[in-house]
DNA sequence: ATAATATGGTGAT
DNA sequence: TCACCCTATTATC
C-alpha cells in the first residue's frame, strides 16, 4: 500500500524502534547481502521519508535509499518470527526486525546521490517545511491534465494513484483539465489537501476520504460517494484515473 | 497449477 | 506508449 504517507510512517516507526541503537542487517534473500554486510551492526542515525522514498542513514554516513514501488511492503516483526518468502532485507532494530520484500529500489547512497535524488523530487506536502509555490507554479503553467500533473514525482511528491482521484473529486476537479486551467486557489487548495490527506493517512495507516462503510468517494468504485452518480474512469499516466463527471465537471 | 491483480517507476522506442 | 522489473494474495481452472 505505497503511497507518501506509508512511506512516511514507515520513517516514522522504523525510527523509533532504533535511532540511536546499533541494528543488525541481513539478506534472507540475497539480493542485498553486500549492502546488508555493510551496514551491519551500525548504529541508525536517522529515518526520513521524501516523497516516496525511503532514507535510513548509519553512522558513517552511508544511506540506505528503499523504494517500495507498486509490490513493495517493509513489515514489522516479532523478534522470534523468522523471515519469510522473498526477505530482501531484516533490519533488526532495537525494538523489533523489520522485513523489507518486493522494492522496486534498495541500495546504499553516498551524500552526492542523496543529494541527486532530492534534487528530481518535488516538494512533498508531508515535509513541513517544503514550500508549495514550486509545484502549484509548475502546474499553473502547464498544459498538461491535471490528473498527470499529480501523479508527476518531480512535480509533487508523495501522491499515489489512489490521493490522485480523491483529492480531485474532493474538490470537484475534473482530472483531464489541464494544470495550466486551474486557479491559484484551486492549486493552493491542492496543496492543503494532499497535505490533510496525506496526514490522515500517515497517523492511521489506510486511506480514507469518506465516513461510512466504504472508505474512497471514486477511486475503484461505480457509484460515487457523494452524488450516487456513475463514476468514468480512463487510462491517464499510464494508471486508471476515476472521476466523478457529475462532481467534477469542467 | 496458473492467472489476475495491486496505492510505482524506469528506460527504450 | 510500451515493456519490464519487483512480490504476495486471491481467484479460477
């Protein structure tokens, strides 16, 4: 389930299991032996999230860069659970083993390539500090749709192709408008939306956009949440994009 | 046993 | 725009 705000809890709570702490590194599996032998027994410095990216930092400033991509899950363990299936790698924390299976990236990073991935990232509404104004710019000029524009990494960072649908159909924009079509309080609400969403999503772990029995006002679903209206969906960035052409239109 | 599916991204064409 | 990579789970034969 990897959009921004799982990554960004994964940070989150791989961090307070074992900043501080020296942790064990392993690969079960063996695709990542060389990196797991490397930062083995290093005490873990820092966590963070950006955008979807995963960084966990050791002492002697090597980085361990994790992308969990579309099949990617990084799972906390009990102690006494050996690793099973396809364990790229068992982080043991102080607290607990982490097991990292199905990423698109695991890999060591020195500070220049940190450095380098920051740099094609846009700004991620879960940083608190990362200024707007260079993605909400980027998409006001821009004639491509909107529903792209989000999906877009080096434009803003974090949102996934299920944020994508639910921020739009909260504020009633039609996905294939193009950026460059929206209103600087659209864009400024964009923004505070993901950012809510996005929250939301961090501190419990599942996306939900609507109270109720179901959980998502369009995305996946035939009817929409709000108006009982028949939702549209098409292919846009090589995903499904889902709307509400009654919700949404324009 | 095999297929279909999934909240992602890259690199070639 | 396409092919391809990564894995687990569920559905279908």
């Amino acid at each position: 389930m990897p959009e921004g705000h799982t990554v960004h809890r994964l940070a989150r709570r791989i961090g307070a299991d074992g900043i501080g702490h020296p942790a064990r590194a392993c690969s079960p599996q063996g695709r990542f032996a060389e990196g797991a032998a490397a930062i083995d027994g290093r005490v873990l410095e820092e966590t963070q999230a950006v955008g979807k990216h995963l960084l966990m930092r050791f002492e002697g400033d090597t980085t361990v860069h994790v992308h969990l991509g579309l099949f990617g899950k990084f799972r906390r363990r009990r102690a006494t659970t050996p690793p099973r299936g396809a364990v790229r790698l068992r982080l043991e924390t102080r607290r607990a083993p982490w097991d990292l299976s199905g990423p698109t990236a695991c890999a060591l990073i020195d500070p220049a390539e940190l450095d380098e991935l920051r740099g094609r990232i846009g700004p991620d509404p879960l940083r608190a500090t990362d200024e707007p104004a260079r993605a909400l710019d980027r998409i006001g000029r821009s004639k491509r749709a909107i529903g792209a524009l989000l999906l877009d990494q080096s434009v803003i960072a974090g949102i996934g192709n299920v944020y994508r649908a639910e921020i739009l159909h909260a504020l009633g924009i039609d996905p294939r408008r193009p950026g460059g079509e929206t209103t600087p309080a659209e864009r400024d609400a964009i923004w505070a939306t993901a950012r809510r969403m996005l929250e939301d999503g961090e501190k419990t772990g599942r996306i939900v956009t609507v109270d109720g029995d179901r959980r998502l006002a369009v995305y996946k679903a035939s009817e929409c949440a709000s108006c009982a209206g028949a939702i549209s969906s098409e292919s846009m960035a090589n995903r499904t994009v889902y709307w509400c052409p009654i919700c949404q239109s324009g």
